[in-house]
C-alpha cells in the first residue's frame, strides 16, 4: 500500500503544480 499512496501523493502534486489543467482544457475543447 506505501507504493500506492506514493503515486497518489505524485498525482496530488502534479495537480497541485497546474498539471491537471493540460486534461481539464483538453476536456473543454471536446466539449
């Protein structure tokens, strides 16, 4: 389970770092 909360805590920060935007305006494009 320790790796798994490692790549959730990875994903958390990359979302936090404004990555998650790249998706969520993909997402809007399609829309």
């Amino acid at each position: 389970k320790g790796s798994q909360l490692g790549l959730e805590t990875i994903i958390d920060g990359m979302v936090k770092d404004g990555m998650w935007d790249v998706y969520t305006d993909f997402g809007r494009d399609l829309s």
